[in-house]
C-alpha cells in the first residue's frame, strides 16, 4: 500500500472533479432542477458564485495552516475531543454520500441488466473492487483517475449536445424560474450541488507543492461547475417541462436518449460501463479518505484493516433494505442539508475559531 | 508463482462467468423479436395489443441476397395493460417477447382519441424499447397496418416504417415522431404532440399527414400541405414539391420544390387579450416543370411567380395555423415556448392565460420566397 504518494496539480483537480461529478449518477440532479424549474441556470450561476465566495474564504481561512487537513485544524483547534468529533462528522458526511451513491446507482444496475440476479452481488463487485484498488494504493488511484476523467467530461459534452439538439430547448424559460422567491430563496438550497467544498479540505496533505493548493482549487471548482451546469441542462430539458413525470434515476433516462442519427444509438450500456468506473473510482477515493481519517483519529498503522472496515460496514449498509421513498427522502432532504450543514457551517465554524485562537496566541506572544 | 496460479484461476472463473453462457435457457432463439407492436381499443377498456414478428424465411436458399428478408406473423391479445397483454404473450408462444427491435409503435385513430398517456408511459418505461422508435397513428386499426405491411412490397416491415418516418425528408408529407420525444411532448407543459399519420387506402399503407394531439388525447391530423406549413413554422423542413396553378396559362401548372434559405422567424404579441403571432417564412422555390410559355430569362415573370409563390405558401400556412388554433386548440408549434421565454417568471407568464386564449389568436404570414435555381436544362 502506498498511501504516502503527494499528487500532483492534475490529480488533485481530476480527483476533485470525479468526487463531485459522481452524484450526478445518482438522482441528484433532478431534485436540483425539480426546485427551481426553468430557473435552473440562474440559480446555477447564483449558487456557483456563492460556493465560489465561500471556497475563496476557505482558501484564505486555510493559509494559516500549512499542511493540515480539516482533521488536523480541529485538533489545533479544539483538542482530542474536537479532532474525535470532527473525525466521525466527517466520516458520517462521506459514508452517507457513498451510500446514496452505491445504492441508487447499483439498484438501477440490478433493475436495467441484471433484474434475475440478487443486488448482493451487485454491491459485491463494487465493494470488491473498491477494497482491491485501496490495497494497491493511493498513486494507482490517483493515476487511473486521470484516465477515467476525460472520458467522464467526454460523456458529458456527447449526452449534451445529443440532446440539446432533440428536445425543444424553450424549456429553460422563463429564465428566472416558477418566481424569484422560489430560485433565489428556495433555491438557495441547492447549494450542495457543488460539494467541492467538502473535499477540499481533505487535499493540502496529500499535494506534492502545496502552493498549487489555490489554483487546484478554483480549477477544479470551474470544471465540476461546467460539467454539473451541462448535465443539469440537459434534465432540465427531458424531465422538468413535463410534471407528471418524475423519474427515479434520471442519468440513465439521459444517457438512454443519447442518439448520433440512426447510426450511432442505444449507447446507454456503454455510459453505464463509464458511469461504473466513475463510481469505482469515487467509492475508493472516499474509502481512501474515511481510511486516512480513522487512521489519524485512533493512531492505526494497519490500513488495511480499516479498508475492510469501511467496505464490510458500506456494504452492509446497502444491504439494508430501503424503499424508493426512504431513498428520496435521504437523497432530497438528508444529504442536501447534512452537506450544507457540513460545508458552511461546521467545517467554516472550525477554520474561523482556528483562525481567530492563532490571532489571539499572535497577540499574546 | 502461487500469485501466478491464483491469478490463472481466477481468469477461468471470470471467463466462464461473465460470458453469458452460465444461464443457458436465456439465449437468443428464446426471443421473439418484434418488429412493430400495434394497440387498438378493445371492448370492456380492454385493449387489443398485437405484434409483429418475423418468422423463418420460406425459402432462405433463394433470397439470399438480404439477411434479413423474411415473412412475418401477427399475434394478436386482449388485456388490460399493455404489460398483462406482453405477459400473456409470453405464455401463449412460450418464448419472451424483446422489444428491443421494435421499429413501430402503431396506435388507432380511435383508441388515440380516448387518451393514450397510460399506454405511452408504460412504453417508455421499457428499457428494451428503443427512444427512436416512432410512433404512428393508424387511421383504421393498428392490426389492419401491420397486416398491410405484407402488401407493401417490403421483404421486412421495419425497412418499411423507416421509409414512413424518411418520407419527411423528401417530401414534407409528414413528420418525425420518436417515441422518446412523443411521450415527452404529450406531458409537456407548452408544447403538443404530434405523430406520423397513415391511412390504409386499398391494402396500401401511405403517410397522410401528421396526427394532432392534445395532451394526451388525438383531437384531428393534418393533411400534406398542412405537413408541410408544420415543418415550415418549426423550422423542420428538408425538401418538399408542391404543384399549384400556373399564372401563365389557363389549366397549367406550375411544379416547384423548396427549400428554407433562412430560419422562419415568429413573433408573438397579446393584443386585448389575443395571441397575434406574426410569422416571416423565407422559402427558396426551384421550379421543375412550368409549361413552354414561361420565359424563365424575364425577370418580370421571375417576380410574378415569386409573388404567386408567397400568396399560395401565406395561404397554406394561415389555413394550418387556423386550423390548429381555432378546430383543434392544439399548440403543436410551441408558441407558447416562444412567448414565455419573453417572461421573466412563470409567474408573470400565468397571468396571461395561454391554455384559454391560444384559440383566440389571430396570425400574419409574410412569406418571401426566392426563385434561385429553374433547375432546367431544357424548356420546354
């Protein structure tokens, strides 16, 4: 296992990119464009532009800290019990979105092509995989993903530009939505669309040139904005403008209506097989991280047996049977607040105490 | 070594797994196929679901020429869904029906009147189901189509639905009409639907138009020239030939086909509570056939026939658009997209009442038509 490898400026954007990108498999973008409408670009860019302000704060509340990870501030910070709390926050936030994830993703999977087979081994082959790929470590993560980036920002620009050029696009008016209130209050929720802010904190560690931190940052911010912005277009398009429809997974209604005239059509499987890799990829990062938390949190040299923790306890997790509801409720409801609450509030509260404990220690000395 | 052997082991398993082959029941001569699914009311709401599927070839060895040449038989059944008619199906021919080749969705003129958005979603809710299957609205019953398919001199009936939906390019007659866009049309909030309509005259099968919904019931269709009106407002047209009276000679006619030079532009206004909509069309005309006394060199019998061309065009298109707004209150040409987009809020945009005054609205055509091409070697 080498997880001591520093990444350089590309893998960290493309490892960003991939971490946000990938709730778009799940159906996350439709309950972004389900509350404001056709306001969904306006409200992309005001939300895009309070995300920007508050990741450009976190830069600038973050500088003091050379080489600290959110874990190791709340440590300077509040002590053992901060850094405990912080930690199992944390591991809370990441293990809920891997859930969300995996499960919606790999029922779909289950429901689409494998509808004889038992979901189990479904989720074993993503969990199996997931725990190998942290086995070989974290350079093999960070290198692969190189890979599967340029292919997942193809897929994008190729469901947009099929689609954009099928669907009536008079859909996206009025541009400010069913009413200002609803795309600039109500939709002040869909703030966690863009969660780059909760991974972010999690990068400064494991740069080889910390410098590049910044430009990491607002990169991969810009990529992941576009790449959001053009999928939730595209669902704006094909679901929105008709409202007795709501679909259950809307990535895969988009990518089953990705035609290139009558040559090139049904390519779904192949998106799926992208959209696989894609969450390959996501889950291993995040059971990369929630390894490097536990590990600073209890002083564990063994990570291997914290990969087959995380992986035995998200596996498991799937296992327990959810209904569609429960699910829409965790999706719509749970995860949109619990990443607001953890990007703008908890993680913000402990960079500003931080920040404001060094000032005073300054003055003092 | 012993990372070598589990890694061999390994490959066997994953190469006897994942092939396929381990559920030998499920393979490809345990489907049938189909080509094109028809639906046509029944009694009790029941619905009649028939489907087409090849059969063997009668005799492979003389037509070799194309794989896929073949006879084809049609299974009909009563039910109450489209899945419980599918299920029975499956029961009745003891092989699973896949739809995933299917070419046609064919819909009666008399079940489509009675709303079809049940039937519709539960197509698209297929995932076997290609989004680019079309859909068409017979004007006798569906089983009649597909069995009139035999008649039309096609070796395979989906080569056949393809000419139907191909037919839009070349002349105008029609429309294209996926299942994915339609079923999105039919819940849409501003725009209407619309399908390939097919009369069966003399065991023949011909488009005859386009098929005009609202929401989710058929209220009329259009006729060509109404089809092609359609293309030109929506920008959709490829090529069209249309034949109208000649200004020179008594009787004498005037062939011409035509293209849009420049995108039609539409603008919509609320005058005391009425839609006007004003549309320009710009057509470029290339004459084929107009008799011996046309001096295509004179540029004032160029400019007669241009003006002669924008009138005949303008009253083509004012007639559809009364049509469409005034018999069938259906706004199939997204006006309503076009006028909201003006609005900043939805809001605002509720006030003016579309849905109840789209009928009242009142249209000015400007057609400027360019004679580019007589498109002769020889006069005549």
């Amino acid at each position: 296992m080498d997880n001591h490898y520093q990444i350089g400026k590309v893998e960290a954007i493309f490892i960003i990119v991939i971490l946000s990108t990938s709730k778009l498999i799940a159906n996350f973008s439709f309950y972004f464009v389900n509350t404001v409408g056709s306001g969904v670009i306006v409200n992309f860019i005001y939300i895009g532009i309070i995300d920007f302000a508050f990741m450009i704060l976190l830069i600038y509340l973050q500088q003091k800290f050379q080489n600290s990870d959110i874990i190791d501030i709340s440590e300077q910070v509040g002590g053992k019990l901060l850094k405990i709390l912080c930690g199992l926050v944390c591991i809370t936030v990441l293990i809920l979105s891997a859930f969300i994830t995996l499960k919606d993703f790999s029922s779909i999977i289950q429901k689409v092509y494998f509808s004889n087979f038992s979901i189990i081994y479904i989720l074993m082959f993503f969990i199996l995989a997931v725990l190998v790929a942290n086995f070989v470590g974290f350079k093999s993560l960070a290198r692969i993903n190189l890979l599967i980036v340029p292919f997942v920002i193809m897929a994008i620009l190729a469901t947009f530009f099929s689609i954009i050029a099928k669907i009536n696009n008079k859909s996206l008016t009025p541009v400010f939505g069913d009413s200002y209130y609803k795309t600039f209050i109500t939709g002040l929720s869909n703030v966690f669309m863009i969660s780059n802010l909760s991974y972010v904190l999690f990068l400064k560690p494991l740069l080889k040139n910390e410098s590049d931190y910044k430009k990491i940052c607002i990169i991969s911010y810009i990529i992941s904005w576009i790449c959001i912005l053009l999928v939730l277009i595209v669902t704006e398009l094909l679901f929105n403008s008709t409202p007795s429809k709501e679909p259950s997974n809307s990535v895969f209604l988009l990518v089953r209506s990705v035609n290139f005239g009558s040559f090139i059509e049904r390519i779904d499987s192949l998106f799926i097989l992208l959209c696989v890799i894609c969450i390959f990829s996501y889950l291993s990062f995040v059971v990369f991280l929630i390894n490097r938390i536990f590990k600073k949190l209890f002083n564990i040299t063994d990570e291997k047996m914290i990969s087959y923790i995380a992986c035995t306890f998200l596996f498991s997790l799937c296992l327990f049977p959810i209904s569609l509801s429960a699910l829409y409720y965790l999706e719509n409801y749970v995860y949109r607040y619990m990443i607001i609450l953890f990007s703008f509030a908890f993680e913000f509260s402990i960079l500003i105490i931080g920040n404001f404990k060094k000032r005073i220690r300054k003055e003092k000395t | 070594m012993k990372k070598n052997f589990f890694l061999i082991v390994l490959s066997f398993i994953l190469l006897i797994s994942l092939t396929g082959c381990e559920n030998s029941s499920i393979g490809i001569d345990d489907y049938y196929f189909v080509i094109g699914l028809g639906l046509d009311e029944a009694e009790n709401d029941y619905i009649k679901l028939s489907i087409q599927i090849p059969s063997n070839p009668k005799n492979s060895s003389s037509d070799a020429s194309s794989s896929q040449s073949s006879s084809y038989e049609i299974y009909s059944v009563e039910a109450r869904t489209i899945e419980e008619a599918i299920n029975i199906l499956d029961n009745y021919l003891n092989k699973q029906i896949n739809l995933s080749h299917c070419s046609a969705i064919v819909i009666s003129e008399s079940l489509a009147k009675k709303g079809i958005d049940q039937y519709i979603n539960s197509l698209n809710n297929n995932v076997e189901l290609r989004y680019n299957c079309q859909t068409i609205i017979s004007s006798s019953t569906a089983y009649d189509l597909l069995e009139k398919v035999s008649n039309s001199g096609e070796a395979f009936s989906a080569r056949l639905f393809d000419y139907l939906k191909n037919t839009t390019n070349y002349t105008g007659y029609t429309i294209e009409s996926s299942i994915g866009t339609f079923a999105h049309d039919i819940d849409s909030k501003f725009c209407e639907a619309t399908a390939i309509y097919t009369k069966v005259n003399n065991d023949i099968i011909q488009t005859a138009g386009i098929a005009v919904f609202k929401d989710q019931y058929l209220v009329g269709n259009l006729d060509v020239l109404e089809s092609i009106a359609h293309l030109m407002v929506t920008n959709k047209l490829n090529k069209c030939f249309l034949t109208m009276d000649s200004i020179f000679i008594e009787n004498g006619k005037i062939d011409f086909d035509t293209k849009l030079y420049k995108k039609t532009n539409t603008y919509i206004n609320m005058i005391n509570g009425s839609p006007f909509i004003k549309i320009n069309v710009f057509p470029e005309i290339s004459i084929l056939n107009s008799g011996t006394d046309f001096d295509y060199n004179s540029s004032y019998n160029v400019e007669k026939v241009t003006h002669a061309v924008n009138k005949y065009y303008e009253r083509i298109i004012k007639n559809y658009l009364y049509k469409i707004s005034k018999d069938y209150n259906s706004d199939i040409d997204c006006f309503q997209g076009l006028y909201q987009s003006t609005f900043l809020t939805k809001e605002d945009f509720s006030k003016i009442n579309w849905d109840k005054n789209f009928q009242n609205s009142f249209f000015e055509v400007n057609v400027t038509s360019r004679i580019y091409s007589s498109n002769l070697f020889n006069k005549e």
